[in-house]
C-alpha cells in the first residue's frame, strides 16, 4: 500500500514514520525544502522520544520518504493524508488557509481515485471544503476522476506520541463510503491487533470528536485548577481532595493535578476553536468559555505569590525558573505558562534565569536573550532570590536540597507543579509555595 502525508510537523511526521512502520510506502511531502533535505539526512525538527529512532530506520528500509513535490508523490497512492498546520485567527476560528491550499493541489495533480483523508484538527465542515475545493480543482481541469474524503483526528500526546500511535485506544474514522471504509481499515489493521477499536462513523461527528475530546480534558484541568485555589483559601489540601474524587471510576485519576494552566499546540487553541465553531451557529458554550478564563488566570497564579511574598516589589529580584516547554518530554513551548511568567516578572523589574532539559533552544528562538540560560538546574539557582517550578520534569523531582539551599539567596521556591512534600520543605527550612496547598515556613 502507498500513501502520502502533506506536512512534515508534529503530527504528520509522527503519522508517516508510524504508518510506514507497518510497512506501508510513505511519502511525506512538504513546502520547506529546507527541512525535507534535513529530515533526508536523518535531522528531526521536532524533540519527540523514539520518533528519530522510527524515521530512521524506515528510511534504511525504503519505506519512508521525503519530498517537497506533491504531484510526484501522490503517484500510485491510494489515500493522500493532509497534516498541515491549522493557527487560530485573531478571532479564534481555526484558518484552514494551508489545508485548503493542498486540497486544491491534490485535484490539480490527482490521476486515479483517492481518499483524501484530514489529519489536521480542523472544524466541523471542513472536510466538505476540502471535498469542494477538489472538485473546482479537477472542473478547472476538465477532469472527472472519482475520489473520497475522510476524518482521521490525531490523539497524540506530546512526549509519548509515538507509543500512542503505535498502539491506539482508538481509532476515530469518518468516511462517506464503503470504498473510503476498506481503505481505511486495511490502512490501520495492524495498530487494532490489540484489542482496540477502529470507531467508524460520519465525517462531521469524526471532526467534532476531537475538538470534544481535548475541550474535555482542558476542562479537568480548569476545574482543577479552579478548586486548587479555593483550597487554599479554605485550608483544604488539594492532593487529597485530587486522591478522593480520583479513586471514583466515574471520575478517573487523569487530567485532575492541579499547576500552572494547560499550554502547548492543541488545547489552547482547540478550545478557541470550539468555542468559536458555537458563536458561528448562534450557540454559546458558556463552560468552554469559563474555562478558557480559568486558564489564562491560573498562568498567573505564581506571580501574585511571588508579588505577595515580596510585598509588591520585585525589580532587581532575581528568579530562576526550572523548566520552560509547556509540558515534560517536549521542546514545545506553544502557549507554555512560562511564557507568561516570564513576561510579567520581566515587565516589573525582575531577572530571570531558566533551564530546561530540552526546550532551551526553542526559548532562545522564542525570546532571545531578554532572560539568562543556565547550563544546568544548580548554575540557574546560585545566588537567585527564589526558585519557580514550571514544568514538572522528572529531573527536577529528586534534587540535592542541601546544595540547593546554599546557592540560594534565600531558601525559597515556588512550586507550579506540587513535585515536593510540604512537610519535608518544612522538615528542610525552606519557605514552599505551591497550588492548592500549605505554604510552610513562611516568615
């Protein structure tokens, strides 16, 4: 079997170097000859662990490709997969500008039935764009070639996605014919061998499958964060409130710790988009709403503790931040809550220092040298006032606190992630903030 993948960036190279795994021929093609001759020479523009190790080997193997011509690529092909990015407009809404654009090229270069399957998080709808923008394609031709399209939603987590394709929960298929359904299934019956379901279905409910499930999600980790703050202020303990409602089957112990707010390249914006998808029918979706306020509050949680420790008055302060991509195992830091911690220290007067296990190059990128990069977590901390916790990495989970509270200016952090035990920070002397919790020896 021959595919193409159109979009080499997260999920589309994570798709193409998965599915070839199984065997299949795959192209992935994209517009960045720059990064096409990269990824040719082994080069992955994405931190994700074990996908290097994937593409390379089937690359070896003669499975995997790479090429910035569509019309060569689509050659033989059965189904043509569309994994090109999806940004949200200034209005929310999901610009399809990139999607559509392929969509017209595959009608332009297509000879034999396809299926053209969406890989993107796109609204509902949009696969009947695509569907009519091929069909101008091929009128503008003069051609009649028989094709199909179909709703492949993603459900990978960054840091784990690789595992997560290789063995699904689930698999999400919309399609609008028999013939798209074979295909289909014949694509993915090598990742079901486990047990797993293949969910068929219509197209509009495949792409409104998606966006349900991460605005889900999102809306655990607000409510979470919603009830961690009132914790505090009541005396409650949020790990143990998270441990009571967890051991519920109905609720699951997933999704619920409470932080710093949600980041990275989905829920943001898949919120957004929903929400915007309602105001475009006339409905409101007041609890999406609710939590996209939720979270943009909680990503400045940690500041108003550090403005209130320091009495309002942080210029020349010095803090050093551990971690800075959105989430553990990533580089990504896509509407990352340090972002915004670091803006609005910066914007009263305070350093700041970072390190982060791999996202340090993507921070460059992002701010330049507007903050300080340590070399490791000890050089980051010496001589600052305070330390922030902002990704929970499992290197920052069992650190030496004796040298810690040397290097020090003062014996001091703010925990965005709950990694420490309240008690043993008071055990050690250190004043602890965290979310949801105690805070110990405060003087």
């Amino acid at each position: 079997m021959k595919i193409a993948v159109v979009g080499t960036g997260y999920v589309g190279l994570v798709s193409g170097a998965c599915l070839a795994e199984t065997g299949v021929s795959v192209t992935c093609v994209d517009i960045d000859a720059d990064k096409i001759n990269k990824l040719k020479q082994g080069i992955i523009p994405i931190y994700e662990p074990e996908l290097s190790n994937v593409v390379i080997s089937n690359v070896e193997k003669g499975r995997l490709q790479f090429s910035t011509s569509l019309k060569e690529s689509i050659v033989d092909c059965q189904s043509v997969f569309i994994a090109v990015g999806t940004p949200p407009d200034e209005d929310g809404s999901a610009d399809l500008k990139y999607v559509l654009s392929v969509a017209d090229e595959i009608g332009q270069y297509m000879q034999d039935y396809l299926v053209v399957v969406t890989k993107s998080t796109v609204p509902v709808g949009t696969s009947l764009k695509v569907k009519n923008k091929i069909i101008e394609s091929l009128n503008r031709r003069g051609a009649s070639i028989p094709f199909d399209v179909a709703s492949n939603p993603e459900f990978l987590k960054e840091g784990s996605a690789v595992k997560d394709f290789l063995y699904p929960d689930r698999i999400v298929i919309g399609v609008e014919s028999e013939r798209a359904k074979k295909i289909m299934e014949r694509l993915y019956k090598p990742f079901v061998l486990n047990g797993h379901p293949i969910l068929f279905m219509d197209i509009f409910s495949a792409e409104m499958t998606k966006y349900t499930a991460n605005a889900m999600l999102a809306t655990k980790i607000s409510f979470m964060n919603d009830i961690a703050n009132l914790c505090e202020i009541v005396g409650a303990d949020i790990n143990m409130v998270r441990k009571g409602i967890g051991s519920d089957p109905r609720i699951g112990n997933k999704f619920i710790y409470p932080g710093t707010g949600y980041g990275g390249s989905c829920f943001p914006k898949d919120v957004k988009a929903l929400v915007k998808t309602a105001k475009d029918y006339d409905y409101q979706l007041e609890v999406l709403e609710a939590v996209e306020n939720v979270n943009n509050r909680q990503k400045s949680v940690m500041v108003h503790k550090i403005e209130k420790h320091f009495n309002g008055d942080l210029k020349g302060k010095r803090f050093a931040l551990w971690g800075l991509s959105f989430k553990p195992k990533t580089d990504d830091m896509r509407e990352a809550p340090a972002l915004v911690i670091i803006e609005k220290l910066k914007e009263k007067g305070a350093e700041v220092i970072a390190f982060d296990p791999v996202a340090m190059n993507e921070a460059k990128r992002r701010i330049g040298d507007s903050i300080l990069y340590a070399r490791n977590e000890y050089e980051a901390i010496d001589g600052a006032d305070a330390l922030l916790i902002v990704t929970e990495w499992p290197d920052f989970r069992t650190p030496d606190f004796i040298r810690m509270g040397k290097l020090l200016k003062n014996k001091l952090i703010f925990d965005g992630r709950n990694i420490y035990d309240p008690d043993e920070m008071e055990e050690l002397d250190f004043t602890y903030y965290s979310i949801g919790r105690k805070t110990v020896n405060l003087k």
